[in-house]
C-alpha cells in the first residue's frame, strides 16, 4: 500500500498545520443513497477490527475503520493527511504540544454530537500495537471547550502526528457515553461510529452489512447498502465475481489473476501498496538454535526465487525491493537488489554444520497468504531446509505473532499507514508489538532518532538502522506487495487507488454504481 509518508519535524509539521487550517468545503446537497455494493472479503472479519482502540499495527482493520469511524486526520485522495474530524491542527514552538480545533456539527450514528471529550477519551482508551509508545510520550490532554483540545508530550516527539493520525487507532473516535453505556463486548457487538457507513449487522463467518448514514459530514454516500461477505477460497470469490455475486473481490492471484483479465465485463486493479511480506527468524536471539548463525538466515534469504515467486503469484506487479521497509516510506534505504543463487545457499548451511540440511520446524503465516508459504517451503526445501506450513486465520495469526508465541519461521507482513520509524518501532526495535529480541545497536540508533527533530540529521540515523537490519539478516524479505482485486461490471467508480497506500477500496462515500451518480 504505497502509504503516505507523514512527515512530522518542525517544518513538515508547520506546513500541515498550515494546510490544515484551509477550510474543507461544507457538505454539499446529495442524492439520497441507493442500491448495494457487495464486496468478497479475502479473510475472516474479525470483531476486533469494529474497534478502533484495537488496531494492530496492520492495515486490514482500516478496511472497514474507513466504512464505519472517522478519524481526527487521516489518508484521503491527495492528501495524505486530510483534516477530517480535526478542522485544523498547530504544534507549539517548543514541539511540546498539538492544539486541535474540531470540526462543528459532525454526529455519530446514534445522533449524539462529537466533542473534544470523546477524542480525549477514544485517544485514552486506545490498546492497540503502539499503546506503549504512545503511553509514555503523551503527558495528557487538556479540554478547553466542546470543540479545543490540546494534548501535551512529556517531550518533543517528531513522529507524534504520524503514529496519531496514520500508524495507529488512537486518533480515530469513538463516542464515549455510548462505550460508558454498552460496555467494550457490547461495543464489539454494535459498533457506533462517525463514519459513512453504520453497522447494521454481522454474522461470523458470513458477512458484514452496513447502510449509509445519512448524516455524514463529508457527504452523503452514493451507495445505500455496503455488505462485506467472507469468501476465504480465491477461486470461490473470483467465481463469485464472474456470477455477479459479488461486485468487487478482493486479492485475486496467479492463474486466478490471469483468468480474471481474460473474463469479459471484469476488470483487473493491481495496488502497489506499503505491504512488504517477510520471514522472520524469531529463535536468532537463541544460541541453541539453528537459526542463531546469521549464514543460516543468510542462505534462507539466497533460496528465494523471488522473481518466478513473483511473477506467478502477482503477475510480476509486486517489487522486490529487499526490505521489510516500503520503499514509498519517508526515510527509506534501499538495500542491495536481493540474489537468488541456491548454490550459495547450500554452501553457507554446510560451513554452519548443516551440509544435509536440517528440520526447520513450523513455519507460520497467514492462511490468506498460504500460497506463498507453500511457494517458498518448496524454494527452502531444495537447500535442505526443511518445514512444516502452518497457516492460521489472520487474526489469530496477529494474536500469536504479537504475543510472542511463534517459533522457527514466520511469514510475516505489515501494509499499515507511517514511515520508517513506525515501522521500525513495530518490526525492529525493542519492546516493538512483534519483536522477539532486538540488537543493542540498532536499539542505540531507534532510541537517538525518535527524538532527533533534525529532519536530515534523521534521515542519516533511520538509513543507518536499516543499514544494520540487512547486515545482520534479521528477517529474509519476498517482496512489496501487489495486491490485486478484481472489480464487476455495475460499479462506476470502485475506489481503488484513490488513497495512495492503500490497497483497499476508498474513501467508501466515493464508490458508485454506473449510471448513478
């Protein structure tokens, strides 16, 4: 998802707020909503992504955060942080605190009005992947009427706008009395929003309705009825799709793909988005294991066939950039263009002891993205490296990832909104939501730019701690992904590509059927 890199130094941060301060165009008069867009989900919704306090660190959630919330700012088309619940937004000289003017008049589902209150309380109440981070360098909120807020750090912090307003939940709101009322397991059940779509209902495994709320402030949406519908098996959707079952499908691969462009009256969107995919080695930090000799992780890193991976899975669309960092990130290093030489691979194994091979044990990822586990089992295989594919459904995927209890191999991947520094938080540095050890070094370099208000004095420390990633072979990266859906002949406008970074349909106010506008 070619993300937006939220640039957040005292310049960068001045400059939106200037930009922030220009006034969005009021609502303008709009049709009443009509008609249905169904969409064929490509994994298990999970209530967990109804809320956004719970946000993970990935992008999937933001796949209906967009339908049913709002947020304070957030990624919209051409501006990749748009003044949205937050009319405007200034950071104090001293980098120490963010003034927020919100926006009159916007409502929730349920009718009641936002307040500074509720961004105070849905800011606080967030747990999701960055809960720590946010915790420690945000000193508290101070309310100066229904509609002024400030919230102060305990020091200056460059990234502050980027993880509030891109790599978390934490600015997107949520009406307090009706969280205080229901309950968080109630809140689940029946999520209340301020978004374009209000949830109507969820049958587990089956499908998501929402309808248009009418009361949007942005606009009203052109389409009444927005249905999710689980089809977890890529042939099943793409059959759903050519039946017109289906409107849009999501993540359409391989031969499927080729089918799909060869079906009249459907149309192919391949999204280059900021979703690099990766394996992750999380027993290096364990001298007893195999996987603590950086030749082994090395050699793993040489087995990959990453173009034929690449091209018979997306249709050569995704970019093997080498990196786990996307390369559309602000603050981004390439690193040297990545070797497939298996030769090498089975020369590094034999001088750590492993001239036959060794059993590598599970290799974990996410059931949607079997297919290139069983891809890449095959590559790891002709080495002599040898695993076990163990697919889970994604969002105990993520549970298991973050909670430290995976072992051996992990295919892992991130497409959620920030830059380098986010995602280094997240990926690299220690005490990140799926880091199992960490480097000294890089811990040094993490630790001096996160409050480094220098923008190019930054750019040097971030470069230098991606410089390390690659140098001790932490993970062994596949590529940036390229995620392809495909779209049916009744939608007009699908929303794919319209929000750069983001491989999912939207804004979902945007969509329209042909024929209406």
């Amino acid at each position: 998802m070619v993300s937006p890199s939220l640039c957040t130094t005292r310049r960068s941060v001045l400059g939106l707020s200037v930009a922030a301060m220009i006034s969005v165009a009021p609502r303008a008069a709009s049709a009443a909503a009509d008609g249905q867009i169904t969409i064929g989900a490509h994994v298990s919704l999970a209530p967990t992504w109804f809320d956004p306090a719970e946000t993970s660190g990935i992008i999937t959630p933001f796949m209906l955060l967009y339908a049913m919330h709002d947020a304070m700012m957030k990624a919209m088309p051409d501006n990749p942080m748009a003044p949205c619940l937050a009319e405007s937004w200034t950071m104090a000289p001293d980098g120490l605190s963010y003034a927020f003017t919100l926006r009159k008049g916007v409502l929730f589902h349920n009718g009641e009005a936002l307040t500074a209150e509720d961004v105070k309380f849905s800011l606080e109440r967030y747990r999701g992947a960055a809960n720590k981070t946010l915790k420690e360098r945000v000193a508290g909120v101070d309310i100066h009427d229904p509609h002024r807020l400030t919230i102060r750090l305990n020091e200056p912090w460059p990234d502050f706008l980027t993880f509030y307003a891109g790599a978390t939940g934490a600015g997107w709101i949520v009406p307090k009395k009706y969280v205080q009322q229901v309950g968080e397991d109630g809140f689940k059940k029946a999520p209340i929003g301020a978004g374009p779509y209000k949830f109507v209902s969820f049958t587990p495994g089956v499908e998501l309705v929402c309808e248009a709320f009418e009361g949007y402030w942005r606009k009203v949406p052109a389409i009444k009825r927005l249905v999710f519908k689980v089809i977890p098996d890529e042939a099943t959707r793409l059959a759903a799709l050519q039946r017109g079952e289906i409107d849009i499908a999501y993540s359409i691969r391989g031969e499927l793909a080729d089918e799909l462009t060869r079906t009249p009256g459907l149309t192919i969107k391949p999204a280059l988005g900021s979703a690099p995919f990766w394996l992750y080695f999380p027993d290096q930090w364990d001298p007893q294991s195999p996987w603590h000799d950086r030749r082994v992780r090395l050699a793993t890193n040489l087995a990959l066939d990453l173009k034929t991976i690449n091209q018979a899975l997306t249709l050569g669309y995704s970019r093997l950039t080498g990196s786990i960092f996307p390369e559309n990130f602000e603050f981004y290093w390439q690193p040297p263009e990545p070797v497939y030489d298996p030769g090498a691979a089975r020369k590094l194994l034999a001088e750590a002891g492993h001239l036959r091979g060794f059993d590598a044990g599970d290799y974990f990822c996410d059931a949607s993205y079997a297919n290139i586990g069983e891809v890449v089992l095959n590559n790891l295989r002709e080495v002599g490296i040898r695993v076990k594919l163990r697919p889970l459904e994604r969002a105990a995927f993520f549970t298991a990832y973050s909670e430290k209890k995976l072992k051996n191999i992990v295919q892992g991947a991130s497409g959620a909104f920030g830059n380098c520094a986010t995602r280094a938080e997240a990926f690299v540095a220690k005490g990140g939501s799926y880091v199992y050890g960490s480097y000294p070094d890089i811990d040094a370099v993490f630790t001096e730019q996160a409050v480094q208000m220098d923008r190019a004095k930054r750019e040097t420390m971030l470069h230098r701690l991606q410089q390390l990633v690659h140098e001790k072979t932490i993970y062994a990266p596949i590529w940036q992904l390229a995620f392809i859906s495909g779209v049916g002949p009744k939608v007009g406008q699908s929303g794919f590509g319209l929000i750069k970074g983001f491989v999912y349909t939207a804004p979902y106010e945007d969509l329209t059927l042909k024929g209406k506008a």
